[in-house]
C-alpha cells in the first residue's frame, strides 16, 4: 500500500514538473482572444487619426511632417505601427497581426524606400505579408539560427499559435548591431537593444526630435513579462539602458506599441521608465507583493501592471549583462 502511494505521488510530481516545464506550451494557445475583429461600436478611435481607404481598417495620426502611427482600432491587440522617415528612407516598426495589409497605407504615406523593422517577433508586431526590405537586429542568439540571410522566428518567439498563424521566413537585408545609427537622411535613430518582453526587443531613440519607439516595454496599461522569452532581468537592465540614454531628453516621449481600450495613443514619460527600474529593483528584492494566480500581478504604478512569473520562476539573469549599468 505504501509503495503504490509512493509510486503515485512520484508520478504526480513528474507531471506537475512537465506542466510548470511546458507551460506555456499549454497556456499560450488558450490566450488568443477568440475575436479577432472588434465590433466597430467597441472600438475607440485615436484623436486626430485619419481613416484610410473604404473600409477604415486603418487610423493614421501624423506626429510631425516625417512620422506616423498607424493604428488599427478594430484588431483585438490595438496595434500602434509607426513609419519612420528621413529624406532618403523610412523604416516601418511593426506591422500588426496582418489582419489586414498595411502596405498600401505605407506606399499612400510616403514615396521613399521603406525597410521594415519589427519591435520584436510576436505574432502581432510582424504583419502577414512580405516587404520589400527587412532589417532585424543583429544578436548573436539569432544570428546563429539564420540560414544565411534566411531567417525564420521560432515558435517562442512568435506566439502566432495563439491564432493559427505560422510564422513567414524572411530574407533579412540588413542586421543592426545594438546601438548602431540607422541614417535615414537628415535624420538619425539609435537602435537601442531593449529586452524584457522578448529576448529580441528594441527600441528606436530619435534624440533630436525627442521621442522613442518602445514597442512592448511599455504600452498603455500592461507589461508582459511572462511569455517564454521574456526577463525580469533583462527588463531591469533595460529599464536602466533607457534612462541612461535618454539621460539628455528629460521629456521625451516613449511610444509603445498598443493603444489602451481608450483608443489613445500609448505614451509613457522618462519619469515612468523610472518607477519601473525602482519597483523592478523591489521585485527583485522581494519587497513588491503581487496578486493572482497564473501569472501575477505587480501594479507598478497606479495605471501599470506588470504580469510576470511566480517569484521562484523568474529569471533575473540579464541575456547579454552589461556591466556600464548600475541599479539606480
Ligand atoms: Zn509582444
């Protein structure tokens, strides 16, 4: 009697161990919103955005003469893509879901060479369809995966499961070291290697215009860092990497890259990076409590929520240390 118990709480144990192992294997295609398309009705539309073609899939807001998000209220995920142009090229960050095609916005926005770029590789950054030129960063961990200039994100990485969507390979024109310039003529922007989210996130800093393109670090009112790339500590470290960047740019604005329920464009401020770091720094120290079960809740700041894994699965090791950073 006792060994069969014994045999049957060992089992138990193995599958509970296979279950924390392959969570998110399990957990990531149950996550898709099951509603792709909002109802028109549901949807907020961006102030000052201007609809494009018949159907409106798409609000564009022009920030200054060469910059534009272009939104899509309508898609579950209220994708902010912004188009980036100097006089000689633009880059494309992000492109949505794919829902629908976001290249004809594109071509009716600007005549210049576009290179697009994603944010990083989640299904809801990277669009469906091919472009023209394609820039990703250059990260020894993806490097080593490409078949030349072929590249293929993986199933961690893309997520697209949660939809049925397989990711697209890729023929990569252009691999941008970390904090290497991207000129676009009469205009430069720093890519900034920004990890947390994924372990391929960046952010582009226009220091002369005073704003950068934060993707996923921090959008509107939920930062997710429990998917299977994402890190407590490299979500520090590059809390640090934005503030010390941006150290000459007191107001910048930092735009991320989903609107909030409210339609609005997502903007967070120098002073919010800070609060983020500080309450990281209390996580990491186990002086911030959270809530929920699976993943938990950190409220970081009053209209903040970080969504990580439990205390004994975060990892706080940074995926490519830098030492130049301090905590505070
Ligand atoms: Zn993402």
């Amino acid at each position: 009697m006792a060994k069969k118990f014994g045999i049957s709480a060992v089992i138990i144990v193995i599958l509970l161990a296979i279950g924390v192992w392959q969570r998110h294997r399990i957990l990531i295609p149950l996550a898709t919103s099951g509603e792709r398309i909002m109802p028109r009705e549901e949807a907020n539309l961006p102030a000052d955005g201007k609809p494009f073609g018949e159907e409106a899939y798409f609000y564009v807001v022009q920030l200054d003469a060469q910059t534009f998000a272009i939104t899509e209220p309508y898609a579950w995920p209220r994708n902010v893509n912004y188009l980036i142009a100097g006089s000689e090229r633009a880059m494309l960050l992000d492109a949505g879901v794919g829902f629908y095609d976001i290249r004809p916005v594109v071509k009716k926005l600007t005549d210049l060479p576009v290179t697009f770029i994603p944010s990083h590789l989640h299904y809801d950054h990277t669009g469906q369809g091919g472009y023209e030129r394609i820039a990703l960063v250059d990260l020894p961990h993806l490097r080593v995966r490409a078949d030349g200039d072929e590249f293929t994100p993986n199933w961690g990485e893309h997520l697209g499961v949660a939809e049925g969507i397989a990711p697209t390979k890729w023929k990569i024109d252009e691999w941008i070291k970390p904090g290497s310039e991207i000129d676009l003529g009469q205009r430069k922007l720093t890519l900034h290697y920004t990890p947390g989210h994924t372990d391929n996130s960046i952010s582009l800093l226009d220091k002369a215009a005073n704003i950068m393109f934060t993707g996923d670090f921090m959008s509107a009112g939920r930062i997710n860092a429990h998917y299977p790339t994402s890190s407590m500590g490299d979500y520090l470290q590059s809390a640090q990497k934005i503030l010390k960047a941006t150290m000459e740019n007191p107001d910048i604005s930092l735009r991320g890259a989903h609107a909030g329920k409210d339609g609005q464009l997502p903007r967070k401020s120098r002073g919010d990076i800070e609060i983020l770091r500080d309450q990281l720094v209390k996580i990491k120290e186990g002086a911030l409590n959270s809530t929920g079960s699976y993943p938990r809740l950190y409220a970081i700041k009053e209209d903040v929520v970080m969504q990580a894994e439990p205390r004994w699965l975060q990892d706080w090791s940074p995926t490519y240390p830098d030492k130049s950073l301090s905590e505070n």
